[in-house]
C-alpha cells in the first residue's frame, strides 16, 4: 500500500521519506534540507568514502545551487577530508574564496584542482584570475594561454584574454580577441 502510494504521489511529492545510504530503516528522515543534511553528517554508519563521498558532493552541489555558500563550502571540507585531491571541491572552495576577494587563500587549492586530471580549463581560468588579483600580469596570462591550451574555444577564457590585453594597453590585439571570439560563439561583429 505504501509502495503504491509513493508511486502515485511521485517521487517530489511533500513529505515524503527517504532513507539515506547507510543509514538504515532507522535513520529515515523527511527531505527538508537541514534535518537530511544533519543526518549525513552526524550518522555513525556513514564513515566509509563509498557510502558518503557521493551524498557529500551532491548536497554541497545543491547548497552551493541554493546560495548557501557557508554550509556548502563545510560540506566541499568534509569531501577533502575524505578525499584530499578531489578536483570538484578543491575548484569550488577556490571559486569561493575569490568571490570573497581573497586570491591568496584561492591560489593553492586552484592549482592543486588543477594537478588532478582531467585537465579543467575553469580551475586554469580561476587561477588567471587570482593572479590578475594580485597584480601578477605574466602568471596571469599564462594561466589563460594554459585554460586555452586545454579547449582553444574555451569562451570566457577568452573573453578574460581580451580584457587582459585591454588592461595592459594593448587595444587592438584585445578588439581582435574580443572579434575572434565572438567569431566563435556565432555573434557577428561589425568593424567599427
């Protein structure tokens, strides 16, 4: 009957139950965020990388969607700890580090995101960025020649070279890299 019922409900109906892996039929709890979330952390059975590696990156990938940076980024700590060169959490403890505007605390977890492969030209472009921070101009667009290395048509890569070259003075090689790319997005941009 309860089966029958959940089936006719749907699976995003209110209220209902969910049991998380390793928990048991005694760890069931309602889906309603913080409650589920506590119940991950706290639980006993869930110290194997297996059973809580999976579930930590999907909730700090929905809190982080949610706009919760701070329970987030505990959770993309706890996945480091569990995993120490996990690629997703070191990018995202970096991103957020440079949206508090703090390069210097982003700049070793962008380049340890960067160490683990596959190649990320998000974590090289992190990286350019951190670097243009700090006022690091030749680090920076190395950065950028390295996030463009690993995808030639790496869109904001681009368009962060062009703002580069236009920073440091050089405007008509940044117009033709802001042409070239737009070139490639399929935007048509006229010579004036």
């Amino acid at each position: 009957v309860q089966r029958r019922e959940r089936i006719r409900r749907g699976p995003h109906a209110a209220g209902r139950r969910e049991c998380f892996p390793g928990a048991g039929t005694r760890g069931a709890r309602t889906t309603d965020g913080r409650r589920a979330l506590r119940s991950l952390w706290n639980n006993p059975r869930m110290n194997t990388i297996n059973a809580t590696l999976p579930a930590l990156v999907r909730d700090a990938r929905e809190l982080a969607r949610a706009g919760r940076g701070a329970d987030a980024a505990r959770l993309w700590q706890r996945v480091l700890e569990l995993q120490p060169d996990h690629a997703e959490a070191l990018l995202a403890l970096g991103q957020m580090a440079l949206a508090q505007r703090n390069p210097r605390a982003a700049l070793p977890l962008l380049k340890r995101a960067t160490a683990v492969p596959p190649a990320n030209p998000m974590a090289e472009l992190c990286i350019a960025l951190a670097q243009g921070e700090l006022g690091d101009t030749a680090a920076e667009a190395d950065a950028v020649a390295r996030a463009l290395a690993i995808v030639p048509y790496f869109y904001p890569a681009l368009m962060h070279q062009a703002r580069m070259l236009e920073r440091i003075g050089q405007p008509r090689k940044a117009a033709r890299v802001f042409r070239d790319a737009c070139a490639k997005v399929g935007v048509n941009v006229g010579r004036d």
